[in-house]
C-alpha cells in the first residue's frame, strides 16, 4: 500500500505527515482528488467536516474509510450511505473495537447465552483539541467518544429500541454536556445503562460489562475479565486488522469488513437517539 497523497486544510500539518511518508501534501481534499492516482481514501475529519469530503471523494468513484462519528447529523450519514450502496463500492468505518480479540473471546463465551444486562462507561478527561467542547462541532461526547461503547453494545446484545438519557447540569451555555446518564431498553428485552463523564484529569473507565446466564463480562479496549477474576490480555492488533481489512476490500479480496459504513450507521442512529433524548429531556423510540 502506497499513500498517494495527503490533505488538511492546515496546509503545514498535512505536510509534517505527508513528508513522513516520502507523499505530496494538499491544502484541500479537493486538490487530492484532483491530481489523481487514487484507489481509495481516508476520510478523518472532525465531526463537523464530515459530508463534503465523502460527497467528493464518492463522486470520484473511490472506496471510502470514514473515522467515527460520522456526521453530526442523520441526514448526511443517510445520505452517503445511500450513495455508497448505489455506487457499490466498498467501504468501512473506524470501529476498531469489533476486531479485538477478546471481542472475538467474549461471543464465544456468550454463544446460546443471551446478553440480560449491559452497561456501558466512557468516563474521561476532555480531549486536547479546541473544537471538542463546543457541541455544534462535535455533537458531545456520547456521539465523538462513546460511540465505541453503543456499537459494541449493539454487536454482543443487539439492537436497542428506547433510550432515555439524563445531562447533568451544564455551567456553561454552548458546551457539550459533561456528564450523562442514559437507560437504554433493547429490542430482544435485555436492559441497559450508559454513563459518560469528561469531569476528569485522565481516561478512568472506558468499556462495556455485560450479564448473561451465569456469567458477567468486562471489556476494555485491551482486556477481558472474565468474572471478576480470570483476566485475558488482547493482542493490540485491532487498529491494524480495521485498516487490512479494508484495503483487501479495496483490492477485490475477500475482506472481513465487520463495520462497513451501512452497518456504522445504526451505531450512528443510537448515538444520535441517545444525545437527542439528552436534549430534549425525553425519552426516543429509536423507529422515531
């Protein structure tokens, strides 16, 4: 894989990455797509970026890798889903997570044995980029960060059908909310709970625990427990395999693509029922 070119609108930062890599740098994607020489491309944009770039690089006839959240909206995301599906081109989004291999350990452990209750934690400090606080340009934390967590919900309990999430206080107008608690009733019957903080000074909880019968799992980004007591360690692969598997889709091999973009955008639609219930202080049916 060679990387044929790459684009920021901070012409400098694109530079520093494109000299790295012995690449030419653009200070738009626009001009990236224009010089050509191009099998696929990377969108990683900040939530409010997201539309153009895929619109673009769509109607170029190029496979796309999207980063998480994929819009702030659901029209944009609907939109380029549609797009994708038209054209029939390959594509897949940032969910890591899904190629863990305790992620792969847990399904094994929880086959015949339905998911009862989920919860689910993001509780951290705020990024060090200054976009991220204000919500028009992230959407919040359940939308830019948690979203890892609902689509690992979504693969090992299922679809959700109802959420109701709950926004502390927020001392400043205009921010993101610093913390949320959310229920979350899924279509099969299980029961759910989410809990997301930026409150802190570090990363102190990020996973997902689930019961089942006779069991309880906990996972993390780089370990299961398994009980409360047997501890497996995950291979730290996960960011690789979601990039190979998607270049091998690209070259017309038989791929493993586990979040194409069609998938990622019912992940997408939970984040957005879970920050639009937080909101308007209500509980969303997610066929709203």
């Amino acid at each position: 894989m060679t990387i044929a070119g790459v684009a920021d609108t901070d012409l400098h930062k694109a530079e520093a990455l494109a000299s790295a890599h012995g690449s030419p740098a653009y200070g738009s994607h626009a001009d990236l797509l224009d010089a050509g020489g191009l099998d696929a491309v990377y969108i990683c944009v900040p939530p409010f970026a997201h539309g153009t770039p895929e619109y673009d690089a769509l109607s170029c006839n190029m496979p796309i890798f999207v980063e998480k959240p994929l819009s702030l909206d659901l029209e944009t995301a609907e939109k380029i889903a549609a797009e994708i599906e038209r054209r029939q081109l390959p594509s897949a989004v940032g969910h890591h997570w899904r190629y863990l291999d305790i992620v792969d350990r847990a399904r094994e452990l929880l086959d015949g044995r339905p998911v009862r209750l989920a919860l689910g934690h993001w509780l951290d400090k705020v990024p060090p980029v200054g976009w991220w606080l204000n919500a028009g340009m992230s959407g919040g934390q359940i939308l830019e960060q948690a979203v890892h967590v609902l689509d690992l919900a979504r693969l090992l309990v299922g679809e959700v059908s109802m959420v109701h999430a709950v926004p502390a206080g927020n001392p400043v107008d205009g921010e993101i909310d610093r913390a949320t608690s959310a229920v979350m009733s899924f279509a099969d019957g299980a029961a759910g709970l989410l809990a997301t903080s930026c409150l802190l000074r570090h990363k102190h909880r990020v996973g997902l625990e689930v019961c089942a019968d006779g069991i309880a799992l906990e996972l993390s980004e780089t370990r299961l427990l398994i009980d409360g007591e047997a501890a497996v360690e995950d291979g730290g692969h996960a960011k690789t395999l979601v990039d190979r598997t998607f270049i091998d889709a690209v070259r017309g091999k038989d791929a493993d693509v586990r979040a194409p973009y069609g998938e990622a955008l019912r992940t997408h639609r939970l984040a957005l029922a879970l920050a639009r219930s937080a909101a308007e202080r209500r509980p969303v049916m997610l066929d709203e």
